[in-house]
C-alpha cells in the first residue's frame, strides 16, 4: 500500500501548522501545501494517480480537541480568504452533489482505529480548504483510497501523542 500523506503550511494565524510537522514525520512520502484553493487544485491536477493508492490528507482545526477523521466532503466554501486573499462563498461544483463520501474512512477501517483514544470520527471538514481539498480529491480520484485527518494544536495534544495517533492510522491504512 502506497500511501501519500499531504500536510498544510501556514495561515491566518497558524504560524507553525501541526499538520505539516505530522506530515514530515510520518515515515510516508508526503507533500506540503500553502493554504490556497489555487495551489490545492493545482496539486490534485498534478497529482499522478499510479503514484500512490491512498492519499491520506491532513490539516489543523484550531478549535478541536480530538484527532478526527473526516467521513464526507460537503460541496460548499466558506467565506474565509485563502494565504492568497481568494474566496468564493458558496459550492465548489453549482452541478456537483451535496457531498461526498470519504473512499478511506471505511467502516472497517474506523473499526480497526476505533479504539485509539484522542481520536473520534467527523463528519463535518467545515467550509474552509480542508473541506474543498477533501471534496475535490475525493471526485477526482474515486478508484483510490480518499481521506481527511483533521488535527488539533500541539497545546490540545501534544505532537508525540498525535504522531503516536498517525502512526497506529497508517498502520490500519497498510494492514
């Protein structure tokens, strides 16, 4: 199992975002990227889909406690402006469904996971760029594993404690 693991840079006033400290410790190829919905398109375009078979994408919520896989990505965005200033309030796709539905996440995959403490399951990625890049990889790659790891900060728990969580996730990802 080839797993790619992406990570977000800075924004707003995440100076040091936790999920790019995660992505660059987890042992996986991975790929750091700017918190811009043009950057993020750009990246899934890019993307060579024989490189990898699950894409396991993670990203900070400042204001959760827990580890949380994502199980659905909604077609809407915020209005909060990208590191880039850019903001489109409303759907991603004005044709696209409501949501969609995480390819990774799998009941039996949650299963395996479910007793890792810090960790429950989401089901809501918000409005921001996590829930664009989570909808958009999931449309574009729907014979891949597809998923979203939203993370706490460091001060709701400690970086160890979070790779220890990534790690048992990868694992559950390879077996």
């Amino acid at each position: 199992m080839r797993v790619l693991v992406t990570g977000f840079g800075p924004f707003l006033k995440t100076v040091h975002n936790p999920s790019a400290r995660l992505a660059r410790s987890c042992g996986q190829p991975f790929e750091i990227l700017p918190v811009s919905y043009a950057e993020a398109s750009s990246f899934l375009a890019s993307l060579d889909p024989s490189s990898f078979d699950a894409l396991l994408m993670i990203g900070v919520a400042v204001g959760r406690r827990r580890v949380m896989p994502e199980r659905f990505g909604r077609n809407h965005r915020g209005k909060t402006p990208d590191v880039e200033g850019t903001f489109e309030e409303g759907p991603i796709d004005p044709d696209g469904l409501g949501f969609v539905t995480s390819t990774l996440w799998t009941p039996a995959l949650l299963d395996s996971i479910g007793g890792i403490p810090d960790l429950s399951v989401s089901h809501s990625a918000g409005s921001y760029l996590c829930n664009f890049i989570t909808y958009e990889a999931i449309r574009r790659f729907p014979d891949k594993r597809v998923g979203f790891l939203h993370v706490p900060p460091f001060k709701q728990i400690p970086f160890a404690t979070q790779k220890r969580v990534l790690r048992k996730i990868l694992a559950a990802i390879e077996a």
